[in-house]
C-alpha cells in the first residue's frame, strides 16, 4: 500500500494520463484486467476520439439521415422523426432490425471498416514522431492549429493503403479534424504515385546524376556539389523525380529537400568556419534565370567580405534593386 502510494503520489512522472489510469483500472478490475480493457479506460478520458465522431455525425451520418427526412437537427440536438406514434414494441424491433444490419456489416467487412482509424497500421516510433512534431513546431500543418488547443497526430501524407511507406518524408502534423477530414477531401489520385516518383527524362542532367557528386541523399531528393559555384562548397538539392517547377513539387518532396537543406547546412558549417550566412534561391522559369528545367534549389555558403555590399541578397538579382534604405 505505501510503495504504491508513494510512487502515485511522489515518483510518478507522467507526460500523458496513461500511467494513473492503468493503475486506476487495475484497482477497480480487482488487480488485473486485460489491454482491452485498460484502452477503452483510456479511451473515456480522450475527448479527441468524441469529437472525432461529433465530426462523422454531423458531416457524414446526420446529413445522409437528414436528406433522407429520418432525423431532423435543431443546433446539437438530433431527434428521431415520428417517435412519438412509435409503440415500446416498435421501438424493440426497429432496434433489433438495426441490430441485424450492423450484425451483416460487419460479418460482410471484418476489420477492414476500422481501417480509415488505423491508417498507420504500427504506432509511429516515438523518436520519428519527435522529429516530425519539431519539425511542424507543433501545429496542424494543413489549419494551422496549435498542439496546445487540440490534439494532434502524425499522418502519411500518401497513405499506407496507397503505397506509402514510414518514412519522414512521408510524415505530416494534422490536427485530428482534419486528419478525419482528409481522407473524404482528398482528391489526389495516388494509383501511380510509385511510378510518378520514379519519372526520369532522357538527357536531363539532374535525373542523370553521377553518384560521385552526391553529398547528402534520401529517398525522393539529393543534394549535389554546383558545378559552377558561386561561393566555395555551393550545393544544389535536387528532387530524384523529374519535375520543371518548384510549385509541382508534393508535400513528401518539399519534406525531403527541406531535410537534406538543415543537414547539409550543419554539414557546411562543421566543415567550414568561416561560413557566417547563407542565400537560399530557386530560380522557376526562363525569365528568372532557369537553364536547366528540373527543379533545384541553390545552397550558398556566405562569407564575411565575401562581397563589398551585401545588403538586398537575393534583391541583386534584378541590377541596382538590392542596394536600398531600411
């Protein structure tokens, strides 16, 4: 009794409610329970999981009803049509009728009526899940809300089910409305998405990279020493998939070239000390100064004296437009 109500009280260091509510459980359940029975415990505490189906009701279940002049909606209230003329013995067989077709749904589906709740198939690593979470800085990255109003949670940008496989790059933030909504809204179509990411173009140079020239590299980008650089160690990062525009690029692709943009800074800095700055530049179409039509962004190391005068950065890209007043 006393160790137990010490480490509750003393020693328990909690970053969720787990830990008391499995101790809770186990209390009530006369000292053991199974996991089955410790998660739904959990499960009544998580007003995330409430709101989740707030959302299917209003948005999925309560309008079909409604269009069907079943159910009528007065702010959060449903009311059944027509109950009241229904007798104690209709209400009985109405709900063993809707007892049958859930009893055949199921039957007919198995587990695979859960899948849109269980998208990840495995839990996210906690430590992959921390390098997402920072790398969001802890918001929704679709609304942009913040961890600390609603909870949030790691997502595949391209679905499991669709190919997508566990990897960063193919990780994103979503608050749980709008990983709900997601999968209703989101038209892409990902049936070759495989093939897509592996598109090359005979005679593009980028998509026909010597491997001596790579620096840093992950599944869908990799960055390259420039062949004619404008300061010493500049780099290029460069998309795998053939694609003209920066604008075209997807979210798993913008996450890849953003990763290997951070390490090969770091990368730089350790292997140079007198690097105090960098200019970041994507030159997107002809009239910006684009010579090679496959996407790739610029990485400058930047040096002090490096130039007279530095001020307006990339500004100096149209003559006299960099030098001006603050």
């Amino acid at each position: 009794m006393n160790d137990l109500k010490t480490f509750i009280r003393d020693k328990m260091r909690m970053s969720h409610i787990y830990q008391p509510v499995m101790i809770k459980t186990l209390l009530e359940e006369t000292g053991e329970a199974d996991k089955t029975t410790i998660a739904k415990k959990i499960l009544e505490y998580d007003f995330s999981q409430v709101e989740y189906y707030e959302n299917v009701t209003n948005v999925m279940v309560g309008k079909v009803l409604r269009n069907h002049d079943i159910v009528e909606k007065q702010k959060n209230l449903y009311s059944l049509k027509s109950y009241d003329q229904l007798s104690e013995t209709d209400v009985q067989e109405l709900i063993g009728l809707c007892n049958e077709k859930i009893d055949r749904y199921i039957e007919n589906r198995g587990k695979k009526i859960w899948e849109h709740r269980r998208r990840n198939r495995r839990p996210v690593p906690g430590s992959i899940r921390y390098k997402v979470l920072k790398r969001a800085k802890g918001r929704c990255e679709l609304c942009g809300i913040s961890k600390d109003e609603k909870a949030i949670e790691v997502d595949h940008i391209v679905p499991k089910n669709q190919g997508g496989e566990d990897s960063i790059n193919n990780y994103q933030v979503l608050c749980y409305s709008c990983n709900a909504n997601k999968r209703d809204t989101d038209d892409t179509d990902f049936r070759n998405l495989n093939d897509q990411f592996s598109k090359r173009k005979k005679g593009c140079i980028f998509c026909d990279y010597p491997e001596s020239r790579v620096i840093l590299e992950n599944n869908l980008a990799i960055a390259i020493k420039d062949k004619y650089p404008v300061t010493e160690l500049h780099s290029l990062i460069i998309p795998k998939r053939h694609c003209d525009s920066y604008f075209d690029l997807s979210h798993a692709e913008l996450n890849a070239i953003n990763q290997l943009l951070k390490g090969l800074k770091s990368q730089l800095e350790n292997k140079d000390d007198t690097i105090e700055g960098f200019n970041v530049g994507i030159n997107n179409g002809e009239v910006s100064g684009q010579t090679i039509s496959h996407c790739h962004v610029h990485l400058m190391p930047r040096r002090e004296g490096d130039v007279d005068n530095p001020i307006g950065g990339v500004r100096n890209v149209i003559v006299g437009k960099g030098d001006y007043k603050i």
